[in-house]
C-alpha cells in the first residue's frame, strides 16, 4: 500500500461519522512507511540542504508519533479527528517537500 492510499483513508476514515475499521491499519502502514523514509534519507540528504532536509525528517517524525498516539486512543473523538486530519495533510506536505530536495 502507498503512503498516497494510506494517507486518503484515514482522511475517508475520520471524515465519516463513524470510523473505518481500517483506520488503525492506514495509521500502522504511514506509521511504518514514514519510519522507513525517516531511516533512509537521514544520512542521505545533501550537504547544501542538509538543515531544510533534517527539518522535515523531524516534522514526518512529529507526525508519525502523532498517529502512534491516536492509534493508541480507546475511541476516535473530535480532537484525535482534528490531529489525524492535521497530521495527514502535514505528512503528504513535508513528503512533497523532502521529494524537491
């Protein structure tokens, strides 16, 4: 699965008024997929760029300890909505920017 598919069903997930039962899977797959991107580009990004790149890696981190966070809640409320959705758009956007390095 993509992080891109992964991304969206959380999003379907906490859009709906009750959640997916997939949802704790999206957040293990982004959970893992950011993990792994974290561990490769690490030591791979530029010199040039390298506090830009450092910076990102740490907001994909923030926001995967975010969704490890949520996946851990008992229920989904209105706050873990807001913090899934927040954290889905903030990954797809610092993946985006890690790709422009």
């Amino acid at each position: 699965m993509s992080i891109v598919y992964a991304l969206q069903g959380v999003l379907s997930g906490v859009g709906s008024s009750t959640p997916s039962p997939t949802l704790n899977e999206n957040l293990t797959q982004i959970i893992e997929i950011v993990s792994s991107i974290v561990a490769v580009c690490y030591d791979g990004i530029p010199a040039s760029q390298s506090q830009q790149g450092y910076d990102i890696l740490r907001e994909l981190s923030e926001h995967a300890n975010k969704f490890i966070e949520m996946r851990a809640l008992a229920e989904v409320t209105n706050e873990s909505r807001q913090v899934m959705t927040d954290s889905s758009f903030a990954i797809a956007n610092a993946m985006k920017m890690l790709h422009n390095l």
